[in-house]
C-alpha cells in the first residue's frame, strides 16, 4: 500500500492559527549579555575563565527556558478563532462537521481499497502457487511459459539470445528466495552470512490479509522453511497492524507487528553470539569457563519487533532513545510494506536484479551538497561527453508505493485497479 506507511504516535497537535509564534523570538537565536554601564579601559576588571564559564551556562539555561516556553505555544489558539463574531464561530464549527463527514468517507474507501487488495490477492494466489511450483523443481515449465519470459527479456535488452523452445525438464532454482532478498537494498544489509545459510532453507513467501472481522486491519507474511539445522518452527509469521482510523493524511496508519517466536535449536540462536569468558571463585582461587550470550545483528531480528512507547511514556523517554526506536520502527515497517508491495509480488526481479534498476534507494537531493563547477585543488577533470564508459540508465518508473521516503498510501493507487 505504500513505502513509507505514517507511524502511530500520540496525539499530533494540528496547525496553529495565524498570531500564534512558530517561530523562535529573537531572544532565542542568540542570547545577548546583560546590559551595564560603561567602563573605562583603565578600570575593566580583568575577567577570568570562570565567570565566562558561568556566563555561558546562564545564556544556555536562559536559551532552554526560552525555547520551552516557545514550544509550549505551538498548537494552542491565538485568540484569533475566539475573538471572530459568535455567527462567524458558528460557520467555523459547521466546517469543522462536515470534516467529521469527510473523514468518515475517507475511512470507508481506505478499507475498500483494503477489500479490493484481497480480492486481486485471491487472483493472483494460484500464479503463485505456479511459480512454487517451478522455483521447487516440482513441476516442469511449459513452452509457452518459457517463450513468454523469453519474450520479456527481448524487451528489456534487444540483444538476448532466446533459449530453445523445446520441452524443459524439471529443474529447481537454488536459493531463489535468499538470493531475491540479499538483492533488496534494504534487506541485504541486514542479512548476515550466518543467516544466509539458515535462509538457504527459505522455500516461499506469502502475503494473506487478516479478515475482515478483525478488530483492527492489516496483512501478514509467512516465511515458509524447509527442515533445517536452525529452528523448528517450519513457518515464521510477521503480522502488521493498522490503526481502525485512518491517519489525518487519510492514509492507514500503523499501529504495531508481532512477530513469531522462533524455537531455536540448541547452540543454533542466530541473534545471539556466544562468548566464553573466565571466572575466579574468590573462595577456593579456582577457575571455570562460562559461557554468555549477547545479542547480536541478524535477519531474523526481524521477528522480534521493536514496540512503540505507550503515548503517556513518549515524554518520559530520552529524546536520543526515542529517535533510536522511531528508527527502528520506521525500518521495520518500511520492510514489511517492501516485502508485501515489492519482494513478493516480483520475486523473479528481484532474483535476477533487475528489480535493482527501480529499487535503489530514494536518497533526498539534500543529502548531496552542490559541487563547484571548478575544483579547488584541479585534482578532478571533467569526462569527455563521449566517453567509452556508459552511466547505467535506470528505466523511469513513477515511484511506486515502496519507493518515497516520506511518502504514505497514495488514494489514487486503489483508483487504477
């Protein structure tokens, strides 16, 4: 539904009215000294390090305050609102219901979107089930399946050489699934070698919705596992919930995920290292080896989702640890919307990399700075126009639903269906 699905977090205060500071006083940019009488050169008292130093937390303790009491007045009312006729006020409320009615709509064509999402999904499931079928060896393609992704290999390099047409025998694709991740952007930083070789045992993935019943929508992915050295659960779910209401961009927001359990085998936990350490008994002088378990990076961290904070808890967080978890938040549903819009939908793509032509990762112009024309050191000279050396041209797709970096549910998506 989208890349970048908005994250739910508590209540988010609207645009102020006109009159109401946004922005910082003049105070606030730079702080100036408390003003005092003149003092002759021949008088000045010499200032030592200390005072600065305490001058300097006074401007920083003022700078604080300042900022605090600024900020305490975004979202609150003017008095411009409450100050218009009381007839004035009236038509102001009336907008504000018929909103409520806007708001209502909104909320009933995102869920149809949702009911209209499930029924391609019902359409697409036995072609999914066709290419199971192929990628495990099970079947054997047919001529016309192979000529028709002959045909679509011409059109994306005139220069392919189609294979023969005849009969294929069964023939399975080794580690289509773990290849196809480590060749999603994201997901290829976070796959280590370690669970590479536990996803060599990856079989499927598929998408399902929860019912319509269900108190709140949302989706779940099924990692299917063939018997493995690992863990014992032959099918790891992810389960991504969306908020009842729709967000105030009209858009669903997300509420959390829960994620399987993973049973694993003895010695065999991939998010865990183990380290063997020496202990002293303070008692008798004699040593023993223990050995402990730290946490460490791994895909399958992925099943062990980080939680939001209870709305009430957000302002008793440390501002760093709360940035840290929106992050780790964000990734995780960024994955999860990449995995049901992108992965699963287009898995030959991204097995073969051609997904990776539409996929790079959407980098804000801003995190670039500008170049001069000319460099300082002359170290760099411009390429001639006709150099041997071609840029790749990345075929230009209108940026999917996985490809904005801020972006959320584009209304219109449900519109070409």
């Amino acid at each position: 539904m989208s890349s970048n699905v908005p994250i739910a977090h508590g209540d988010i205060t609207a645009p102020t009215p006109q009159n109401t500071p946004l922005t910082h006083a003049p105070i606030a940019a730079g702080l100036s000294r408390p003003t005092v009488p003149d003092i002759s050169e021949d008088n000045e008292p010499a200032e030592d390090e200390d005072d600065s130093a305490q001058i300097t937390s006074a401007q920083a303790a003022m700078l604080g305050l300042v900022q605090g009491r600024l900020a305490d007045l975004v979202g609150k009312s003017s008095g411009y609102i409450e100050s218009l006729p009381i007839d004035v006020r009236k038509s102001v409320e009336a907008l504000k219901g018929v909103q409520v009615k806007q708001n209502e709509l909104q909320n009933q064509y995102k869920r149809e979107c949702l009911e209209l999402e499930k029924k391609y999904l019902e359409l697409q499931n036995p072609l999914y089930e066709r290419r199971n079928a192929i990628i495990s060896g099970s079947v054997q393609a047919t001529v016309e399946e192979i000529e028709a992704g002959s045909q679509a290999s011409l059109k994306d390099d005139p220069l392919y050489t189609p294979l023969p047409s005849d009969d294929a025998a069964p023939a399975a694709i080794p580690e289509f699934w773990l290849t196809a991740l480590r060749n999603h952007v994201g997901l290829s930083e976070i796959i280590t070698e370690r669970d590479a070789a536990a996803l060599k045992n990856l079989i499927d993935i598929r998408l399902s919705y929860l019912p319509s019943d269900s108190p709140k929508p949302g989706f779940k992915i099924s990692f299917i596992f063939s018997p493995n050295d690992y863990f014992e659960n032959d099918v790891l779910d992810k389960t991504y919930l969306y908020q009842e209401e729709v967000g105030y961009t009209g858009d669903f927001v997300y509420d959390r995920a829960i994620g399987t359990e993973i049973k694993w085998k003895e010695e065999k936990d991939l998010t865990k290292e183990f380290e063997i350490k020496k202990q002293r008994n303070k008692n008798t002088n004699r040593t023993r080896l223990v050995r402990k378990a730290r946490p460490t990076d791994s895909f399958f961290n992925f099943f062990s989702p980080p939680v939001p904070p209870p709305d009430e808890t957000d302002e008793e967080m440390d501002e760093e640890d709360l940035e840290e978890l929106e992050e780790k938040l964000e990734m995780d549903y960024q994955i999860g919307e990449d995995l049901k819009e992108k992965i699963i939908p287009r898995a030959i793509d991204y097995f073969t990399g051609k997904a990776l032509e539409y996929d790079v990762m959407d980098e804000d112009e801003d995190d670039f700075d500008e170049l001069d024309d000319q460099d300082e050191d002359g170290q760099f000279d411009d390429e001639d126009s006709d150099s041997e050396v071609e840029l790749p041209r990345r075929r230009g797709p209108p940026k999917g639903r996985g490809g904005s970096s801020a972006g959320a549910v584009n209304p219109e998506e449900c519109k070409q269906q």
